[in-house]
C-alpha cells in the first residue's frame, strides 16, 4: 500500500458541484430530459421509479446541475452519501438537490462511488453533515474530503469487481421485471377482460359474470395506516421496515404478519409492496389489515391496476384517501377462481423469490469485499481481470 495516498477530493476531479435547488412542480413534463432527485440515487444505480422530466428550454437554464456519462451522482439530504454512477444510457439528463462529482483522470467514477457507498463512506459523510434544521451534505464539505487513492489502474481492476457485481445484480432485476409482467398480464386477462378459465361457459349480466359478487372495496379487503417508527428506535434485525417505496431498513421487531401489502400513503402514490413475511409498515403507507379470506395476490394486483393517484386528497403533499378508495364497488371472483390464479402466480413469485435471494447473497458478498479492497486489505494487484460491460459501454 505504500504507493496509495492521501488526496482531497477536489485535487483528483474536474468538477464537483450542487444539483438545482429550488421548485420544481412547475417545471415538469410527461415526457422530455430526466430530472434526477434524491429518489433517484441507490447505492450503485440509479432508481427509475417515479422519474420526472423537465423541457430543453429549462434544461438550458440549469446549465451549472446538467449530468454527464461517468459523472457520480452522490445525495445530499435523507440518505446523504448515497452515491450511483451516471450511465450513458440515461442520455442528456439533468438533477435537484444531488452532489455532482465529475472525477478527473487519477480516479475512476466506480471506485468513488463504490468508496461513498461503504460504511467508511457513510461514516465520514454523516460525521461532517450541516445545517440545523435539514442536515445536508454541502459541495465544500465534499471538496475538501481526504480519501485515500491506490494508483490508477488499481482502482480500475478494484472498481471492475465490484461492478461485475453490479451487473449480476441488475440482469437478476431485469429478470424480476419480466416476471412481474407476466403476472400482471395474467391478472389484466382474467380480471379486466374477464377471459378468466372457463369464461366461455358463464353468463354474464350486466357485465358481470355468474358467481361474481359486488361488493365495497373495504368489504373485499380493509386498509389501515402504518405505524410510527423513530429512526433513533431502530435496531437491527431481519424484519423489513416498509417506506412508502421500497423497503426502508431492517429492524428487530415486527408489527404485522406476513402476507404484508403496502401502498404509498403519501407522496409516492400508486407504488404497491408486496412482502412475504412479518414487517413494520410505516406511517407513510397503508397496509392491508384485513383480506377478508381473499386471495392476497389478487389483491396485491387489484390494488396495482387501481390508479391510486387519482384517489389524491393532498394539496401540497400527494395523500391517499382510503375512505375514498373504501367506497368503491367492485366485482369479486368466487373462491374457485382466486385459487386457480394463486397456482399460476405462485410459480412465478417462486422464480422471483430465488431471484431475489439471488440478489441478497450477491450484495453481502459485495459488500464484504468493498470495505476489503477500498482499504487495500485484499491486494489485486497481480489480477488479470475483465472489465464487465457496464465499465466498457
């Protein structure tokens, strides 16, 4: 390690500056630039969900926060430190509120964010957060960070690992993907165009088939608010601790019993979480009290195709109303049917299970050897080894 050394950050990049900060609901269009947020930032990749755009015309105007391929992406409030590298594939993009590092030719963008995403990361980023009421983390903290730097082409076959990782990780996710659309058109066959096994047999009245019965939508299944989790009561454990978009941490005590179902209670309506164990739902979702001996994954799927956003309540902050959506009538399929469609969903949720143990595996190994090979404890010095595409596209 003698040839690693101390270095600012500011001294080995181009650039480093701050995303746009300032409103932004005015801005945004169905289509154009993306405009990446802090959502949009998880550790390595970026999060396509709930992606916004912005026309060419603002873009120009925010010269100063425009992203380019390699650039590292890096949060600087909610879970500052956070850091994904640019892709090329994203094309002409633009951000808010993120850290934006453009390394210079002695550091690879991969080894940055990789250095960011490790908990040596995360501690020296959380010990120089500003600001009273919202700490943050700020661009002349960053520049003036001191990392500890291996030579080049080190940090390339380092960051080459990693990514090989990371892109395991993203083909099993593509895979996922497949599978949940799969599922989901086997639900829009039998329950939107009612094309369910046996249709051509059953009449229908008034649209309704045979069997089929009306009920309220908080007869068919009943939704209740999360619960009130302070991060200062969070203890490791294995119980997932559901936010209104993915899984938030991992705690040691659970409030619900598996199967658990979630959707955004506010500010990420339309996002439905299905999680096949116990969990603690949080305050920002509604969870699915009680199934009323429905099938939960007809009910994980009723509640996708729904549109919850049009079910908003919020002014300022986008909030579901569940007495709305409770009022709602809807046709219900007998049992015989619900079972049938739980024989072929479950095949294809067993496949996405494997795949995302799969994924879970993959991650620790990762980050096991990440806290390893930034610190120069696990020498790859003498490695012959193959960048993966996502370092040679």
């Amino acid at each position: 390690m003698s040839d690693w050394k101390e270095v600012r950050l500011k001294d080995v990049c181009e650039k480093i500056t701050v995303g746009h900060v300032g409103s932004m609901a005015d801005q945004y269009q169905p289509l154009g630039i993306p405009f990446l947020r802090s959502l949009n930032i998880n550790p390595y990749k970026i999060n396509f969900n709930d992606l916004k755009y912005i026309d060419e015309k603002f873009n120009s105007k925010l010269k100063k926060s425009i992203l380019k391929p390699n650039d590292v992406a890096i949060v600087r409030t909610g879970y500052p430190g956070t850091a994904c590298v640019i892709p090329k594939s994203l094309g002409i993009a633009n951000c808010s509120d993120l850290v934006i590092v453009r390394p210079g030719k002695e550091l690879n963008s991969y080894f940055l964010a990789a250095i960011f995403n490790s908990t040596f990361g995360k501690n020296l980023v959380s010990g120089n957060l500003v600001g009273a009421a919202q700490q943050h983390f700020n661009i002349t903290v960053a520049k003036e960070l001191k990392l500890k730097l291996p030579p080049k082409k080190l940090q390339d076959k380092i960051a080459a690992i990693l990514s090989a990782y990371d892109d395991l990780i993203e083909n099993n996710n593509r895979r996922i993907a497949i599978l949940e659309k799969m599922a989901e058109e086997i639900y829009r066959e039998w329950f939107v165009r009612l094309r369910f096994p046996g249709h051509e047999q059953v009449k229908f009245n008034k649209g309704i088939p045979d069997g089929w019965e009306r009920k309220r939508f908080d007869k068919f299944c009943l939704l209740q608010r999360g619960y009130d989790l302070p991060d200062a009561q969070v203890k490791a454990g294995k119980y997932p601790v559901i936010a209104s978009t993915s899984i938030k941490t991992y705690h040691n005590e659970f409030k619900v019993n598996p199967p658990v179902i979630t959707t955004g209670r506010s500010g990420s309506l339309g996002t439905v979480i299905f999680i096949n164990s116990r969990a603690w739902p949080l305050n920002t979702t509604l969870f699915v009290k009680n199934f009323y001996s429905n099938s939960p994954n007809l009910i994980y799927y009723t509640l996708k195709f729904l549109k919850l956003e049009n079910f908003n309540s919020g002014a300022g902050v986008p909030t579901l109303n569940r007495n709305h959506l409770g009022g709602l009538y809807m046709s219900v399929p007998p049992r015989n049917i619900q079972k049938q469609f739980d024989s072929k969903i479950s095949i294809i949720f067993k496949q996405k299970e494997i795949l995302t143990e799969s994924n879970n595996v993959l991650t620790q190994s990762r980050d096991r050897l990440l806290t390893r090979l930034i610190s120069g404890k696990l020498s790859v010095e003498d490695l012959d080894i193959q960048f993966p595409p996502s370092m040679t596209e």
